[in-house]
C-alpha cells in the first residue's frame, strides 16, 4: 500500500519560523520520521510540498491514481480553496485531512474547512503526531481489510 503525504504553503518553512506555533521540526525531519514509521507499518510512503494551489491540486490527482491514501495538510488553502475541495471529491482514494495546530482554537478564518466535508477524517492539534496518527489509520485500515 503506498500512502501520498501531501504539504501546502509555507510548510517547507517548518523549524525556522514560528517554532512556538509549528514546533522545531523541519519537513524533512518530519518526512524522515514518517517514512520511519511507514517503513515499521509496511507502508510505502510518498512526499510532495508546494506553495502553490495548481500544483497541490495536480498532485492530489497524481495521488488518487498512484497511491491508496493520501495525507493532506493544504495549510492556508484549507481555508480557501474550492478548487483543492473539488481534486478531493474526484478522488476515489480517501483523504485525512491533517493539521499541525488546532484550527478550531485560532483565529475564526481558520474554523472552516473547506475540504473537511471531501475527507475521510482530520486529525488536528498534535503537532507532526497528526501525520502519524493518519498514517496508522491508513495502516489499520488495511489489516482490517486484508484479515490480518
Ligand atoms: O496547523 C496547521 O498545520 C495549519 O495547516 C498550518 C497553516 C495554517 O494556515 C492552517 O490554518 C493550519 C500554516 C502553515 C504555515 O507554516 C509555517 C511554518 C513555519 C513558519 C511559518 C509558517
């Protein structure tokens, strides 16, 4: 099974900014850990950051055709984007929303989704943990599937 871990904009900026907010962990790191923990799983696990919607969308449907999930913190585009709702609702994989912070205790502009409605699920608030926690899921899903 392989899994598609998605980032959008600003995340390639993680631990060098604002490390009280998005803790200290660069997206490598986080991307090491997770292939780390996806490698224990038996999971295969792809990677992919963009700054820019267009291209987050063309890897959401690059996913849908190549992998079984995929894992989506869309960052700032959560917020906004319509065209990154409708890649969601074409995929015939599911998608889990992930965020590192909690949006629902921020700023009211960020307690809407507008993909949460397209996702699986959204796991919120625990720092790089909420890509891992997805990942089991994904994880879980399959042994539950496959009988094992
Ligand atoms: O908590 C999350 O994961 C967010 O998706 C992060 C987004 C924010 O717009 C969402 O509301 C919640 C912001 C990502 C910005 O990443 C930075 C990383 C380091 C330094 C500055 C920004």
């Amino acid at each position: 099974m392989k899994i598609s871990v998605i980032n959008g904009p600003n995340l390639n900026l993680l631990g060098q900014r604002e490390p009280e907010l998005y803790g200290r962990l660069s997206l490598a790191r986080i991307e090491a850990d997770l292939k780390d923990l996806a490698d224990e799983l038996g999971v295969e696990v792809g990677f992919f950051q963009s700054n820019s919607e267009g291209a987050l969308v063309t890897a959401v449907q690059e996913a849908d055709r190549e992998a079984e999930g995929i894992i989506l913190n869309a960052a700032a585009y959560t917020h906004t984007s319509v065209a990154l709702l409708d890649a969601i609702l074409a995929c015939r994989v599911p998608v889990v929303e992930v965020h590192l912070t909690n949006p629902l205790a921020r700023e009211d502009f960020r307690r809407r989704s507008f993909l949460a409605q397209a996702c699986a699920g959204t796991i919120s608030g625990f720092g790089a943990e909420s890509y891992s926690l997805a990942l089991l899921w994904f994880s879980r899903r399959k042994n539950e599937g496959s009988g094992a």
